[in-house]
C-alpha cells in the first residue's frame, strides 16, 4: 500500500493546480476588459503568485508560470492609469450634465457639499458629507452609481423645507432646555452635540410626541445640522 504522505502530498499538488488553472483562466478572460476587471486580475495574480510558493511542480513548469503572471504585472500600471483617466472623464461628464462640478485630485475629489473617497485598490468610492465631516455612502468604482447615489443625496439634504426664523427659535429653545440640564446659566457654552439631541426632538411632529417609536421618529442628524447652520448663514448674509 502507498505510504499515506505520498497520497496526501499528491491530493495537495492536485488542489494546487487546480486553483492555478482556475485563476490562470480568469485572468485570460478578465483580459477582454481590463479595465472592468482590474481589482479581480490583481487579486488572481496574487493568488497564483502564492500557490506557486507552496506547490512542488518542476523548475521549468514554475519558470513558465511566472513568466506568465509577470507578463500580466507588466500591463498592470498601463491599465491603472487608463482606468483613473476614463473614470474621472465619465464621472465629470455625468456630473457636468447634472449640474454639478468635479475638483480636486485623486484620492479625494469635490463635488458640491460632498468629498470622494476613490479607492482604485478595493474599487470603492466613500461619498462623505464636506471635508469627511459624515460618511455618507459607500458605492462601487461606477461613475453611473456614484452620480446616482449624489443625486438622491443631495436632493435629501437639500431640498427639505426651511423657516429660518422657526429654526433659531427650536435653536434657541433647544439651548435653553440643555442649560438647564447642565445646570449651567444663560451665555455659558454648551457643546453644538448637545443641542443637537435637543433640537431633533423638538421639532418631532405630534405623530411621535403620542407614539414615541422609532417608526414614528423622522431623523435629523448632523448633516442636516451642519446644513441647516449653513443655510442660515447664507439667508443672514443676503440681508
């Protein structure tokens, strides 16, 4: 009988080889559109690149794989710069027609209120409120998805009802009642997260004030602080 090493060192090979083969194909038909593919052909070679350290194949059969996966790193920079150039284009032209403008450079873009996170590494995209002040989305390396996801964003942030002088009455209130919580008295400072909490249950409707679920609660957090504060700078500003 075969000593029981023998046949576990070949069903070792045997599984080796097989996951080379199936990563050598991926990367043949990842080829067709690199661009599409790029993190998946990176993942392959470096998947390849590890199980040619464990396998015990000849020299010449792992002399011949290699050259292989260094053909393809060879084409891998050509392809990165090619695909940060198409997808900054698309997405600037996607949000030109959409009425917003790309700044910046890679790996933090701008666009209106907002800042691109741009991972080519992972193809993900953070979409973060100002300066990476609130995470807002995560989305993949699409620029169609991206536009999409801002659109719906910003009309969220954007477009809800604003009464300023309603708004720095509920500010001025919710101040009140956070100073007297802290038993503190009137002028003395109070942290902005403070009446914030404050100010999100005073403007709850009657819905909430006779059902406090959170099916009931309509959220407000410090994005739509952050711009409401901003809105009403503007509004004091035109005056």
């Amino acid at each position: 009988m075969m000593d029981k090493s023998i046949l576990e060192t070949l069903s070792k090979e045997k599984s080796h080889i097989q996951k080379l083969l199936e990563s050598i194909r991926k990367i043949n038909r990842y080829q067709s559109k690199p661009l599409d593919n790029l993190h998946k052909i990176k993942y392959e070679v470096s998947r390849i690149e590890q199980k040619l350290k464990q396998t015990k194949l000849n020299n010449f059969t792992i002399k011949e794989l290699d050259q292989y996966i260094q053909s393809v790193k060879s084409k891998i920079s050509d392809w990165e710069e090619e695909t940060r150039r198409n997808f900054g284009q698309k997405l600037e032209e996607g949000l030109k027609k959409e009425g917003f403008e790309l700044r910046g450079h890679y790996p933090l873009l701008k666009v209106s209120l907002y800042t691109l996170e741009v991972n080519f590494e992972n193809s993900k995209v953070l979409i973060w409120y100002g300066p990476r002040q609130e995470k807002l989305e995560t989305c993949k390396l699409d620029p169609n998805e991206i536009i999409r996801k801002i659109k719906i964003l910003h009309g969220d942030i954007t477009q809800r009802c604003f009464d300023d002088t309603k708004f720095l009455s509920k500010i001025y209130e919710a101040y009140n009642i956070s100073v007297y919580r802290q038993n503190k008295k009137l002028g003395d400072q109070i942290p902005i997260s403070d009446i914030l909490f404050t100010y999100a249950f005073l403007i709850q409707d009657k819905k909430f004030k006779m059902d406090p679920t959170k099916s009931n609660y309509k959220e407000y957090g410090r994005v739509y602080f952050s711009y409401d504060l901003y809105r009403l700078k503007k509004k004091k500003n035109r005056r």
